[in-house]
C-alpha cells in the first residue's frame, strides 16, 4: 500500500457521511507506518473504545470503512480466530466488528459483520512482523505471498458485502 495523506484517509470513506469523516480522529503516526507491508490501515478511536477504521485499496480506489464493535469482549480463556489473517487470539484479541452498508441498505439501519483481530494488525501479523500476545499463527503450507493474497482476498469479499 502507498503511504496515504490525511485528505487521501478522509475522502475515501463510504459508509459514513463527508461530515463525519471530516471529524473523525486520524492515527498519529501515519509518517511511521510500514506502508509496504499493510494491506490496509487499520486504527482504533481511542476517545470512542467501540470505534474504528479500515482504509485500504480496492479496485484501483481508494475505500475507507467506519467498524464498530463491542466495547465488552468475550472472557479472558474464550480464544478466536480472525476472519481476515486466520490468526487466533485469546480473550478479546478478535472481535466482530460490524459496519454500516452503503446507500439505501446503510440508511435502513442494515450492517456487515467480520471477525477480525482488535489490533487492525492483520497485515503484520501475516508477515510475522507482530507477534500476537498468547495466541498465534497455524503453520501453513501456503507461501507469504499466498496469505497476503488469502488476506486481502477476505478483505476484499467484506468490502464486496458493504455495497450489496
């Protein structure tokens, strides 16, 4: 993925109004980020606990996503897997994290659903470049490159459900 501007994050968003994507709190650190190896940036809402945010490329356009989840996770011995990079996780490592369609669907109240690591972190876990605390990878017989694909290929059918 190619390092993105604020103005790139903030128009890219479909699930949300131009208002709210305006006023939505960007990451920090976005000059640090490791934009050749992500697949998609992901950051939580630190002043709303049950928000988040997905940008990531499809089709050549660049897409944004507002997620919203649980604020209270599942006990500490309960282990998940995400949807996304198959990594599992303890306690509330994964969560469903669920996102407003767009159009008419989205206005009706309607929503998409995915497991997905709490982090947003999938693309460096894939890569091994972050560790999960306690949880942790299968050991696959699929190369690198065919996990990432198997990753954004997910990424990709979520984004697909949004708009249907």
């Amino acid at each position: 993925m190619k390092a993105l501007s604020e103005q790139d994050i903030r128009t890219s968003f479909i699930n949300c109004s131009k208002g709210e994507a305006k006023r939505l709190p960007l990451p920090r650190d976005l000059d640090e980020q490791p934009w050749d190896e992500l697949d998609f940036l992901g950051w939580r809402d630190l002043s709303a606990p049950g928000r988040s945010y997905i940008v990531t490329e499809r089709d050549g356009e660049l897409i944004g996503v507002t997620l919203r989840f649980p604020a209270q996770q599942r006990g500490f011995l309960h282990r998940s897997m995400c949807s996304l990079c198959l990594t599992t996780h303890p306690g509330g490592g994964v969560s469903l994290m669920t996102a407003r369609k767009t159009g008419a669907a989205g206005r009706e109240g309607n929503s998409v659903g995915l497991y997905i690591c709490t982090d947003l972190a999938c693309s460096l876990y894939v890569r091994g470049r972050k560790i999960p605390a306690s949880g942790g990878r299968f050991e696959e017989t699929l190369t690198l490159e065919e996990q990432v694909a198997r990753t954004r290929s997910n990424l990709d059918a979520f984004l697909g459900r949004l708009a249907s």
